[in-house]
C-alpha cells in the first residue's frame, strides 16, 4: 500500500477494483486526470500497482494502491474504510475486477466455476455493498461487465457470459434501489479491448475482429472514457443502463 499526504476534506474521491492493469489502469489514469483522488484495488502485483501509482504522481494526479481480494468481505471493508477515512465520503466506486475462462460447459472444471462467479458477482455484489453507505449524494457506482452479457458469438462462453448477466439484472435492479440516496448505477459492457489478457494479436485475435464491425480492437483509453462521461453531471439522467461499447460486436 502506497501512503501519501493527506488531502483537503473537499477533494472528491474515486476508488477502482481491479485497477492496476488493462482496462482497471485506464481507468485510474483517466480519473485521477479528471481531478479525483483515486484509490484501487490490486490482488498480487505489486510492481504494476506501483508503477501505476508513479504514473498518475508523474502526470500530476494522486492514486493510492491497496492490495485486497475482492471475494474476501472483511479485506474490501477495510479497504473502504480507509479510502473513507480520507476525506469522509466516496464519490465514485468503479467496479473493474473481472476475468473469466472460456470452455464448454462439459470441460470446464468447477473450480473455475466458482471462481468465474465470485470474481465477476459475488466480489462486485460485496464492493458495492460496503460502498453504498458512504457515497455521497450524486455520487455514482460504474460497474464493468461486458458485451458477452448480450452477445456471445463464440463456442465456451456460457458461464463467464452469465456472470455478466448477473451484472447487468444486478445494475437494473440496484439503480432504482439507490434512487432515493441520490445515487446512479450503470453498467459499461466492452467488446474485444486490447490489453495484456486479450492482445489484438493473440491466438484468437484475427477470429474476434473479423466479427467486430469497425474491424479492430478497443483501446482500455476508449472505454475508460465513457466511464469518465458517467461520473459528470451531464451523465446524471443515466441510470440502470447497460452500455455496450464494441465497436459493433454486437451489432
């Protein structure tokens, strides 16, 4: 865990799962830009976390890492707590943890299963749980799913493209609870991105952008862009979406 010194009790504050890498350090990178203090999550690497830490510090923003499974509730709670403890409240909770496997059902062992489904459900369910008492008003809970959750397109997705779906029923339902707390909830689904787990030149690269309409991959900078735009107040009539951003996957 990265300490820094103590901001003024007005700044606003984000806090990002999963966000040392791929799509999760996009979207630090883009926050901290927009001028939030932002906290995220990493599970074991330190040297990423790190190095993405430099990285904002370099460009004149603030990110704090803090290592934390996100299935494990007491570990998030105390991330929570601490990321709380800076300034009183949260503004933005983004919920980027993600990952999956791809196989057909028959062979796909159960413990990757029960991996896909605490990973993708059960730790987002727990993040936005210990969050929601401290989101100020107007403050917003960005979920990261996929495009997967609509559109598969591929043999083996069926588990990994479930959990997805639970993200966005989980969005739906979550938004109109929160209404009355001021709060908004949507979920951004991205197609084929180009990070380190799904390089646009890997083993099935060719195969997925021949079905994407713009005929190339996303960039993690695109997408956290859109995540950006829900964090404004422009965005503030937008709740319970599901955003499909695929460069026409989908289509």
């Amino acid at each position: 865990m990265r300490t820094e010194i103590m901001p003024s009790p007005t700044e606003r504050i984000a806090l990002v799962t999963g966000g040392s890498r791929g799509i999760g350090a996009a979207i630090v990178q883009r926050l901290a830009a927009d001028g939030y203090t932002v906290a995220f999550t990493y599970v074991s690497s330190h040297t990423a976390a790190d190095a993405l830490v430099d990285t904002v510090r370099d460009a004149g923003g603030t990110a704090i890492a803090y290592q934390a499974d996100g299935t494990d509730e007491e570990a998030f709670a105390a991330v929570v707590e601490s990321v709380v403890n800076r300034a009183g409240g949260l503004d933005v909770l983004v919920n980027s943890a993600g990952g999956g496997t791809w196989s057909e059902l028959t062979e796909l062992p159960v413990a990757e299963i029960d991996s896909m489904i605490a990973i993708n459900v059960r730790a987002l369910v727990l993040a936005t749980r210990a969050a929601i008492p401290h989101l100020r008003e107007g403050g917003r809970i960005i979920n990261i799913g996929s495009v997967n959750a609509d559109y598969t397109g591929f043999v083996g997705g069926s588990v990994y493209s479930m959990t997805k779906g639970a993200v966005a029923s989980f969005t739906k339902a979550l938004a109109r609870e929160l209404v009355p707390r001021g709060l908004t909830v949507n979920n951004v689904q991205p197609g084929p991105v180009h990070t380190d787990a799904n390089p646009s030149d890997g083993p099935a690269g060719e195969t997925l952008r021949s079905r994407i309409a713009v005929e190339r991959f996303g960039s993690p900078v695109e997408v956290a862009a859109l995540v950006s735009y829900l964090t404004t107040p422009e965005a503030a009539f937008m709740t319970g979406a599901s955003l499909n951003i695929d460069g026409g996957f989908s289509a």
